[in-house]
C-alpha cells in the first residue's frame, strides 16, 4: 500500500507497511501514482507494457530522459523493499491475539469530583454518569497491589492520577506514591506515576512534590483567554484562565520546560485553533497538546463534518508555521506539538502499532470505589464493568474483546495509510460513535490522517531546511 500526498511545496510518498517515506521531485510522484492508480507495481520489474504507457504518458511533460531516469530509481527503490512491500503484519495478529494478559497501567479516578465545570467534559463535572467521590487510600493501595500481582515479569509499570480534578483528594496522592516507592524496593518494580490537572490548586508545595514525583504532569488550559473562560470556566461562570496561566508557566519552567504538556481542547467554536497553539507557545510553553473534542452531535460545541476542510488547512497552517519558525530559529521555534511528533525510524513495538493503547487489557481505569473499566472514557458503563480491587477482572469475554481489538479486526483500518501511526485510533470513541469497539469515529479518523501527513512533511522540512527555505514554508 502506498499513500502519496503533497503539503507545503513537498510531494511525499509513503509506503505503508515498511514505513518508508520518500520526498521526491514531481516526475518520481508522477509515476508511483500511474503505478498506484493502475496496480503496476509488479508488470514495473519488467520490461512490459506499462513502461512503455508511463513513458508516452510523462515525456511531453518532463522529458524522456528524466522520465528513463526516474523509472530506474523507482524500480530500485521497489526492488530495495522500500515501495510497493507486502504486509508482513497481518499474520503476526493471530499469535498476538493469543498473548497472555499483563497489565502494565492504571488510570486512578483519584477524584470523582472537580472545582471546574467545563461544558465539553465527558465526566459531567467529575461524576462519571455516577456520584461524587474521592479514593481512600486504602482502595488506591489495592489497585496498587493488583497491579504489582497482574504485571507479571514486567518491571516498569505506569499509575496516572487521573479526575475529576485529582488535586482535591492530593493527600492521597502523596500517600499513594509513598506506598508505590515502597514497594519499588521489595518487588523490583519501578512505578511511573503522572497527574493530570486543571491548576487551580496548584500551588509550590505541590509542585515541589510532582517534580520529585512525577514522571509527567499535564495542565489543561485550552489557549487563548476568551476560548479558555469559554470553555473551562468555574462553577459560577467566572473564567478560570487568569488564575491557572502563571502558575502553569511557573510550573513548566520548574520542569525545564521537559516532562509535562499543556492539553487542551478545540470545538465547533474555536475552528481556527492554530492560533490556540500559538497563543500557548508564544505564552513559553515548549509542550503542547491541543485535541479535538469527541462530543455528542447535538453538542452546539461539537465537530461537526462540514467543519473537515477548515480543521484541515488549520493543521497545515500550524505546520507550516512551526517549519518557518524553526528555519528562523530561536526561542520561538522550540516547541513540540504533541501530535506532530512522530518517529520515522523506531516508533513503537510491533503489537503497540496493531493494538494501540492497550485499554481493557494492559491499561485499566480505577473508580474511586474501586472498580474497573477498559478507561477512563467507559467509566459509568456498567456494560464495560471489568471487576474491582478486590476480586480482580472477573468480565473475561470483555476483556477478550478488547484483546481482540486491533487495526486488523476494523473494517475502516484495513486499507488505511495511518494504521500504524494512529493503531487503529480511541475504542471508546469508536464505541461513542457506532456502537462497537471494532467500528470507526470518521471525523477523528480524518483529523488523525491529516495530522500524520502534516507530521511527515515537518520531518521532511527538518531534514532537508535548505529545501525547505527554497519551497517557501510559511509563506
């Protein structure tokens, strides 16, 4: 499978299951896409008749010669195993469906509660179709001891302090982490704890403790002060941007500006989210993630179809921009965008490219009382209910369908060029949106292809910035 596209003056060609990506000049993407459109690739080894069509078709236009040229590249190139491969993925589903479980993660609902009322958040306020609520520590140690018992011969495991607003139980964070790094010493493990927050109890004590503590801190803050307030206001209705933005710069530079993310949101009614991205870069933040938002159709928030093509050339334009301003140099163009960032050399495991996150498997929520679901995003679902501390997953044919889930088992995935980029894309979403977690969110799909394009070009702009400069990026 090969996929080819053209962004910010390159033209790119990706072949899909080997990984290769080739920047070529316009006669070389002429001809794998005659080879594409018409099946070519293998009547191309030979000296038949598509060679002959492709030099009629392309002379005029570039030349004989180039065309001769550009035909021996492309043939070395698919000779190579760099073009036109074959899937060597597919087969390799069958033993990974029947892999032992090991659960590797938990996401702790420390805080079935929250000082915010953000219109767009799935857990109505921290309430999770359910009660307030705040984990005991005793609770927390079980899931703690769960995931020790379950991770098998897996040394390094991973605990998020997830809400809700996780700061409003912090006691038993810190208790918590005091009991992981306890048993750190007497299990050879290694926790990995994160916290995700909204800042608006972030104070130095706290701060003091993450940067000690944790591995990874998120921020909420969705950019610019009018969206924010919008967006994430207290339950009052006053905005909460003024209050959490120095603290979350003080925060950051306390990490210097490494291990954390600013995350935050785009709507229906912040289309021109590039300029959020921006904003939040030209504040000094160095991570940032700013995300769709997955929301009921009726939502007059939520991402509607018609709203693709303004989304898509809003990704370009932040691409475009991040390329120009890394060429310019200085403090400006060192940011990371979360979903740019993308390894074109390592990049994840086999089985992590097939089955993404690993949610109902490897990856588990915990609820304040102690139950357990796929994550955070099935919390409530009672039809996704996996077990609890205290008697572990007893709901196997759930979790086997999870197991099962992969890019493979989805109809949509199968022909897809960002399959092994996005591994099939959210479950939960998926679920959301069709009623199975083997289906497809289309609009998430799509805003998941472009990124990957995007992603791509930025590489391409990074290694060739004379090119780059000379194609007029930014511009």
């Amino acid at each position: 499978m090969v996929h080819q596209y053209k962004n910010n003056g390159y033209a790119i060609v990706l072949d899909v299951n080997s990984g290769a990506i080739h920047v070529v000049d316009d006669v070389t993407y002429d001809i794998i896409d005659i080879c594409r459109r018409t099946d070519g690739e293998e009547r191309l080894k030979g000296d038949g008749a598509l060679k002959t069509a492709i030099l009629e078709a392309l002379s005029d236009k570039y030349g004989r010669e180039e065309v001769e040229e550009a035909l021996a590249e492309v043939q070395t190139l698919i000779a190579e195993g760099e073009l036109f491969t074959e899937d060597a993925y597919e087969n390799y589903i069958t033993d990974f469906k029947e892999r032992p479980v090991v659960v590797k993660a938990l996401c702790l609902h420390i805080a079935h509660d929250c000082n915010l009322a953000c219109r767009y958040c799935f857990a109505e306020e921290g309430e999770y179709h359910g009660r307030r609520a705040l984990m005991s520590f005793e609770v927390g140690k079980k899931a703690l001891d769960f995931l020790i018992a379950e991770s098998g011969k897996r040394r390094n495991l991973e605990v998020d302090f997830f809400g809700g607003e996780p700061l409003m139980n912090w006691q038993v964070v810190k208790d918590l982490v005091a009991y992981g790094r306890e048993q750190e010493k007497i299990t050879d493990k290694k926790f990995r704890f994160t916290l995700t927050t909204n800042g608006v109890l972030l104070n130095d004590e706290v701060m003091e403790f993450c940067n000690r503590e944790m591995a990874n801190v998120v921020l909420s803050i969705d950019g610019r002060k009018e969206v924010h307030d919008r967006m994430r206001p207290f339950r009052g209705g006053a905005g909460s941007y003024e209050n959490i933005v120095p603290k979350f710069l003080k925060f950051a530079e306390s990490r210097a500006q490494e291990k954390y993310y600013v995350r935050g949101t785009f709507t229906h009614e912040n289309t021109d989210f590039s300029r959020d991205v921006l904003h939040l870069a030209d504040l000094g933040f160095k991570q940032i993630s700013v995300e769709p938002v997955v929301a009921d159709p009726k939502e007059p928030y939520a991402i509607r179809k018609e709203d693709l093509p303004e989304l898509f050339a809003e990704y370009d334009r932040l691409a475009a921009e991040m390329a120009r301003r890394r060429q310019a140099g200085g403090p400006d163009g060192d940011f990371h965008f979360f979903h740019f960032m993308i390894d074109l050399e390592g990049g994840p495991c086999v089985a992590k490219r097939l089955s993404g996150c690993g949610s109902g498997t490897e990856y588990l929520a915990v609820t304040p009382w102690g139950d357990f679901y796929p994550c955070h995003q099935f919390v409530g679902n009672e039809k996704f209910l996996l077990g609890n501390v205290d008697e572990g997953v007893k709901n196997t044919r759930i979790r086997d369908e999870f197991k099962c889930c992969n890019v493979y088992a989805k109809e949509k995935c199968r022909d897809c060029f960002a399959k092994f980029y996005c591994s099939g894309g959210c479950a939960a979403n998926a679920y959301h949106f069709t009623g199975d977690i083997k289906g497809a969110y289309d609009i998430g799909c799509e805003l998941q292809k472009k990124r990957v394009e995007c992603a791509i070009m930025l590489k391409a702009a990074e290694l060739d910035p004379v090119a780059a400069g000379q194609k007029g990026i930014g511009e």
